[in-house]
C-alpha cells in the first residue's frame, strides 16, 4: 500500500532478495507477473518500461562496500541517476547533490571524497542519498542494515523511517531480523520457500 512499509521477513534462502529484484527487474521473472500502480512492470523490456520503472523504484542494497563504485567520488555517484533523467548543468546537478547529503545526515564536504573514506553507516547514508535523489515512489530496502554494527542500526533505521514520513515514501523492507522489522513496519509478510505463508499488520502478527 502506498505510503506505508511493507516488511518481508522468511529465513535465508526463501525468497526475499529474489522477490525485490524481481520487482525492480534486475531478474526477469520465470512466471507470474508484477505490477506497480496497475502497470503490469514485468513484460519484455523495453526502453519506455525501463525509463518508467528507473523513474518510480529505486533499491538500496545490503552491502554499501559492494554497492558504491570506488572509482567514483561521492558527487558523481549520487549525481549519476541525475545525469541519467537529463539534468546536465553542473551547478544545479551539485546543489540537488549536497541538499541529499544533507538530508541523510552528511556534509557538503563529502561530495568530494570516495567510498573508502567513510564507514559502514556512512556509506550506507551515501547508498540511501543515490536511491532518493531521483525521487522514487517505491524505495526496496534489502537487508539494509544487516551489515551494520548494531548501535549504527538504529540510526539508519531511524533515518529510513523519518525520510519516508518526509518524503511519503512507499517501502518494501527485506530482513531476517524480526526486531527490527517490528520497529520499523506497518504491515509484515512472512516468505517460505518462495511462498508468502502470512500477511498482516505488524502489531497483529507479532501479537
């Protein structure tokens, strides 16, 4: 449902990972369909498919070391997705860049430096900037804290959780943590072996 968060929670191996990046169409999928504001988003890709599914989801992944390109700065990684829908004056393409740093809890400065140069929480920060600059309606979430110690956890959970209210976002939040999937979700679907098992409010499931 838009503007709330949907968690999928299941053991590893169920699913979950597999579900989201069919949704977002890293994987095709084998069979069924996926449709996203009544658009069916899973048939043959073509160019105007991919523009309306770039345009609308955006994905933060599990691990920020692997999902950052180390050959690029800051600047040019959050500012790719820009460049990519049209925006090509440099100016403007770095204010909109520094005004997300900004939003997730970094500083003008970073622009300038590369992945290596931060820390786990930071770059999952970095991570979180390039999937909202674009201004999607649907954020995936894949473990999105799991490689994180625990006390950076909950700043970035409690950062997600205030940029949805901000930006009325819409999240689908994959994790194998029950407790911080009851912190964050308003409704949970539970996955085994590929198959959704349980669907309802997180107060009424947890219950």
């Amino acid at each position: 449902p838009k503007g709330q968060i949907t968690a999928i929670v299941g053991q590893s191996g169920c699913g979950k990972t597999t579900t989201g990046r069919t949704i977002i169409r890293l994987y095709d999928p084998t069979w069924g369909t996926v449709k996203f504001n009544g658009i069916e988003i899973s048939g043959k890709m073509d160019r105007e498919l991919h523009k309306y599914i770039t345009d609308h989801i955006a994905m933060i992944f599990q691990d920020p070391i692997a999902s950052l390109n180390p050959r690029m700065t800051v600047q040019e990684i959050i500012a790719e997705g820009l460049k990519i829908r049209g925006v090509k004056d440099p100016e403007e393409l770095q204010k909109r860049v520094i005004a997300m740093l900004e939003h997730v809890g970094l500083q003008a400065e970073h622009a300038s430096r590369y992945p290596h140069e931060f820390s786990g929480g930071q770059r999952q920060r970095i991570a979180i900037a390039r999937a909202l600059v674009t201004d999607p309606q649907l954020l995936l979430c894949d473990e999105p804290v799991s490689a994180l110690d625990v006390s950076i956890q909950a700043q970035i959970l409690n950062l997600l959780k205030d940029l949805q209210a901000q930006y009325h976002l819409t999240y689908l939040f994959i994790s194998h943590d029950l407790s911080v999937v009851k912190f964050i979700a308003d409704r949970v679907c539970v996955m085994f072996l590929g198959t959704i098992c349980e669907l309802g409010p997180t107060e009424e499931l947890y219950d």
